[in-house]
C-alpha cells in the first residue's frame, strides 16, 4: 500500500534525517535524538496499521502515529524558539502539519465518525 499518506510520512522521516544529520554537526544530540525517533516513529506506526489485525488494531497504530507526529511537532517548534541551530523548519513543520490532518481523517473515518471539513 502506497498512498499519500506513506508517501508522506516517509518524505517527513527523510527530512527530518537531513535536520537531525545536521544538529548532530553542530553538536545538538538532545533534541536532535528525541525528534529523529518522534518522526520516525510516526511512518513505522502507519506502515504497522497496514497489517492490523482488526479495525481497533488499526486504528490503534493509526492513534499512535497522530501522537507521534504531534511530538515530532513540538520537537520541531523548539529548534527555532530556542536557538539551538539555525535551521528553516518551516517546510518540515509544514509537512507534519499536513500528516497530523490525515491521520486524524483516517482515524475518525475508521471509527465511522463524520469528519470536519
């Protein structure tokens, strides 16, 4: 299954690699290791809920992701409020923005919820 929103979590993984390959040369390994595994986490959990073993299995994984891009988010927030690097996230931020709205249509489509438009 390769639909948007695989396409774009794992487009958000391999940004977020480059951002972290980049703070890891300018000696941030905090933070820069906590987003890394949020953003990640968030594709791997989409492609878990691809193999669900039941519709409250996937949207389980589908929920962990959402949590997981919602961390990835501030994680993300941080790196230009605090001046740790210099770094335009705005793309970034952008794309997981993008993620979270679809992961929450998901969600509530598979719990047979109206979704807001």
């Amino acid at each position: 299954m390769q639909g948007p929103i695989y396409q774009k979590s794992h487009l958000l993984s391999l940004k977020v690699i480059d951002l972290y390959k980049f703070m890891q040369e300018h000696n941030e390994v905090v933070i820069s290791k906590q987003l890394l595994a949020s953003a990640t986490s968030v594709g791997a959990n989409i492609r878990e809920a691809s193999g669900a073993c039941s519709r409250k299995d996937f949207i389980n994984k589908m929920s962990i992701a959402s949590k997981e891009a919602r961390e990835t988010k501030y994680w993300l927030e941080l790196i230009p409020d605090s001046g740790i690097v210099i770094y335009d996230v705005t793309e970034i931020i952008n794309l997981n923005n993008e993620i979270i709205k679809m992961l929450n249509s998901i969600i509530l489509t598979s719990q047979g919820k109206p979704r807001n438009r």
